[in-house]
C-alpha cells in the first residue's frame, strides 16, 4: 500500500501515470483519479491496461494536431489516433473480444477545453476528461458519431450510466 501512495505522488510530480501522461501544466490534474477510470473502464469494457495511451496536451499542442491530421484549423477537445483503421462494431462487446491484447492507438484530451466544458455541462474537469477518455475509446474501436446514425451515443450513454459518469 505504502508503494501505490510513492507512486501516485511520483505520478503527480512526473506528471505521468502508467498508461497517462500530462504534458500541459496550465491545470492541475489529478492523474491518480483519472488512471482509476481508465482502470474501471478498461476493465468494464474487457480492455487490457495497455491498450491505449491517453497524453493531456496543450491547446497549442491540439489545434497542431487537429490542423495536421484532420485539417481543421482549431483546437479540439479530444482526437483518437487509432492504431489501425476499423469499422464500425456491430457491437461493442464483440469488438472487445476481437480485439483483445491488441494496442487500440492514442488519444489526446485538451484539459483546458475539458474544464470549459464541465462548466457547461456541471460536471468537474476531472469527470469531463473521463467522458472525453471514455469517447476517445470508442473511436479507437471504430465507432464515428460523424457517420453512425447515433449507435457510437448510444453506446456511449450506457457505458456512462454503467462506469458512474453524467
């Protein structure tokens, strides 16, 4: 127990957890809460902890990305970088099973946008970058809300209602 307490506090000030890195310092984030998500997630959604590599960026950092990979001149505040290309699942459970012990991608989360965001919705920024995480998923298994005819919400909303999330 005494090494789990070294290590969150090694996490805080690294800025890194095992499977989460924070490279923006305008907000401080707690990444012990959000890796424990990301456990429960993984875990409800048969995942195993390695399949996804989450990092917190800068809005600077986010626009670059958005601007070079989906040629949208602007922040964002998630982008999934999927390890290959997927369709979408016919279901998510089966997706899992197809998938497992495979790396998913990459998913970057902007924090600042996050904690706009929870102010809108009344959630904390802590709970929004677990939506946002939770999202960022779902495309890395092939889901596209741009083109599914609201199958990737619908998913969606029951894994929240299922993981704890507004």
């Amino acid at each position: 127990m005494a090494a789990n307490k070294r290590e969150s506090r090694a996490s805080q000030q690294t800025g890194r957890s095992r499977n989460i890195e924070n490279a923006q310092t305008r907000l401080e984030i707690s990444l012990p809460a959000v890796e424990r998500f990301f456990v429960r997630m993984n875990r409800e959604m048969g995942l195993r902890s390695g399949a996804t590599f989450v990092r917190l960026v800068t809005d600077a950092e986010m626009k670059r990305l958005n601007t070079r990979f989906r040629h949208k001149h602007k922040t964002t505040d998630v982008l999934s970088f999927p390890s290959e290309t997927r369709t979408t699942p016919s279901s998510i459970k089966r997706r899992t099973i197809e998938l497992r012990g495979t790396f998913l991608g990459d998913i970057a989360i902007s924090p600042t946008l996050a904690q706009r965001n929870a102010i809108a919705f009344g959630r904390s920024t802590s709970e929004e970058i677990c939506v946002l995480l939770l999202h960022g998923v779902l495309h890395l298994l092939g889901y596209d809300h741009e083109n599914d005819c609201g199958q990737m919400e619908r998913v969606e909303a029951k894994l929240r209602r299922r993981l704890g999330l507004s």
